[in-house]
C-alpha cells in the first residue's frame, strides 16, 4: 500500500489540526499519524491508496476551520503500517 509523508507549515499546531487530520483519515479510510513538531510544523504520515492519499493532500491545504496553512510538502515515505490513526 503506498504511504507518503506530509509536512504542514503555517498557523498549524494549537488549531485541532491534528485532530481533525485524523477524523478526515478515519473518514477516508486510511491509517497513520500525525505528530507535532518542535519547528512548529506537523508531520502527516498516511498510508493507503494513491487516490485517497491525494484526496487527504487536498484537504491539509487548508486544514480546519482555525488553521491557516502555507505549505504542505510531500514525499513518499517508507515507514511502519500501523492500524487506525493517531496523534502525537
């Protein structure tokens, strides 16, 4: 199953992003995680089809309601299949 990584910048921590970067996962049936990082930026880890994996890259570009994102990068990225989704 492909996996990619994303890493968010902006206005993006201390908003739910994380939080709701998991219900849209959930929702879109995929796993991972989604951690802060000490930059301020958070780190998106999801696994699933290529399809799905862009329909969750479109939603990060704006986030939820509070968020105020300026970039998401992405790159596939290998890293341990997990069940479900967590925050970190």
């Amino acid at each position: 199953m492909p996996q990619r990584c994303y890493f968010i910048s902006g206005r993006v921590q201390g908003v739910w992003f994380r939080e709701s970067t998991r219900r849209k996962a959930l929702e879109l049936g995929l796993t991972g995680s989604a951690t802060n990082l000490a930059d301020g930026r958070v780190e998106v880890l999801a696994e699933g089809p290529d399809a799905i994996l862009d329909e969750l890259a479109e939603w990060l570009q704006n986030g939820p309601p509070m968020a105020r994102v300026s970039e998401v990068e992405s790159a596939e990225s290998p890293f341990e299949s997990v069940e479900g989704f967590s925050i970190a």
